[in-house]
C-alpha cells in the first residue's frame, strides 16, 4: 500500500526535513505516525499525497511510484486518497453539509446523493444540528470534524490524518478515532500523524515514531525482531 525506499526531504536552501525514511504500510493497516512537533510528520504525509516532492528516495503509493507522476496522474491518486489537513481547508462560503458533499459530487455522484451521505457522516460525528452553518462560525472541533466527514465521504483506500484529534476533547477524539477504525474495519489503510502520546496509549496499534527528520522506532519492526530473536 504505501512503502518508502530511502526517502529524504531536503527544504531551501538546506534544511533536511527527512533523512533516509524506509517504511513499508501494508493494506488494512492503522498506523500512527509519532514524535514531537517539528519531527517531520507533516512533510512526510505531504510526500504521500505529492503536496511535496522527495528529494531523494522512492514512494510507492497504491501501487505507484508517485515520485514519477505528471499532474493527471497526482489527481489521480488523490481520488483514492481522504486527507485530513491539520488547518482543515474548508470552504469558507460553503455550508458544512456543501464543504463534504462537494467532495462526493467532484468524483461523480449526484448532488442528492451526495448530500445524503454527507449529512449521514456529519450525523455520525455529532454534527448533525451544525450542518447549514459556514466554517467562520463553527469551533475548531466542529471545523475538524467536518475536514473528517469530507476525508471519509467516498469511502477512501487511504487515509491519511494530520492531528485529526488537535482541536478536540479527549471524548471526542476517541469518538473520531472509533470512525477512522470502522474504515479500517472496510479495508481502509490509515495513517495518523499525532503528537497526543494519550491518544497513542489509548488505542494501541502500530506506532511508527519520527525524531528530527529520522525514523527512530517502529512498533510492528520491533515485534518481527523480537519473534526472530526468541529462541
Ligand atoms: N516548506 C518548508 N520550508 C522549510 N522548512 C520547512 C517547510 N516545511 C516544514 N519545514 C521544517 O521541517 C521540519 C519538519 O516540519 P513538519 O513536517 O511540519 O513537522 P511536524 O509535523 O512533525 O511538526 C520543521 O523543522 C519545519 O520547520
Ligand atoms: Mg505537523
């Protein structure tokens, strides 16, 4: 699903953002992407999504080798994938309801259904009495959750999540995190990028951990080593 061949981030003029990343994610899984503020967990989903292009290094995504698509191809890939942006770029004339339908209407549902399913996802995320208000008027939670409902509308292969739990109190985060793993449930891959090291205790899954720019630690690794190395 997603694999990473020694990937390196380099901003001008020469800030290495990420250094030498492999990371294999396999289909179905729920991952978090760890470590503090400034780590690289950013930089590292915007390379999945192309909002960035690797400096060095290979990015399978879906099966594509995304270090080499051209604009239609980018487009593309981002069909398949629901992001979740941590500055939610909502639609800032748009109702909460239009923000995540559009997204369905975009790929080719009709307007009627597109908004059933989006008020059906809102109702789900608690939002259900929000839906005609405009982003401008909504809480950073509300507007969260509605940048969720439009990432998970068509149903994404993958997912992919910057602090989708920032803004939100610890029961609502669970709420939101329960939604992202009921798409798991479906087959969706997930990854999260989080510095809420609650967050991590709570739902324990595999928790890759990123140190200014490094892979330090990588749960699921750290099990394989352990049951080569019993004896
Ligand atoms: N466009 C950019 N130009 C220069 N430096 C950047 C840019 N984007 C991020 N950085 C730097 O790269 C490092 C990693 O940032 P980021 O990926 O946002 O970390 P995180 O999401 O883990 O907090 C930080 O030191 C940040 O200042
Ligand atoms: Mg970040």
């Amino acid at each position: 699903m997603i694999q990473l061949f020694r990937v390196a981030k380099i901003f001008p003029p020469n800030y290495p953002a990420l250094t030498d990343i492999n990371i294999q994610i396999n289909n179905g899984e729920f991952v978090f992407l760890s470590g503090p503020s400034g780590a690289g967990k950013t930089t590292l989903l915007k390379l999945l999504f192309r909002e960035e292009e690797a400096s060095e290094g290979q990015i399978l995504v879906n099966g594509r080798n995304i270090t080499r698509l051209n604009g239609r191809g980018i487009a593309q890939m981002r069909r398949e994938i629901g992001l979740v942006f941590q500055e939610f770029r909502l639609l800032s004339t748009l109702s909460a309801l239009e923000n995540v339908a559009l997204a369905a209407e975009v790929v080719g549902l009709t307007k009627r259904e597109s908004m059933r399913k989006a008020f059906h996802l809102l109702r789900e995320l608690g939002l259900k009495e929000r839906h005609d208000a405009k982003p401008a008027s909504l809480s950073g939670g509300e507007q969260q959750r509605v940048a969720i409902a439009r990432a998970l509308v068509n149903e994404p292969i993958l997912v992919l999540a910057d602090e989708p739990t920032g803004n939100l109190d610890s029961e609502m985060a669970d709420e939101t995190m329960r939604l992202f793993l009921r798409m798991r449930e479906r087959g969706t891959t997930v990854l999260i990028a989080t510095h809420d090291s609650g967050l991590l205790r709570r739902f324990s899954h595999r928790v890759i951990t990123l140190q200014r720019g490094r892979l330090i630690s990588d749960s699921k690794l750290r099990v394989d080593k352990d049951l080569t190395e019993a004896p």
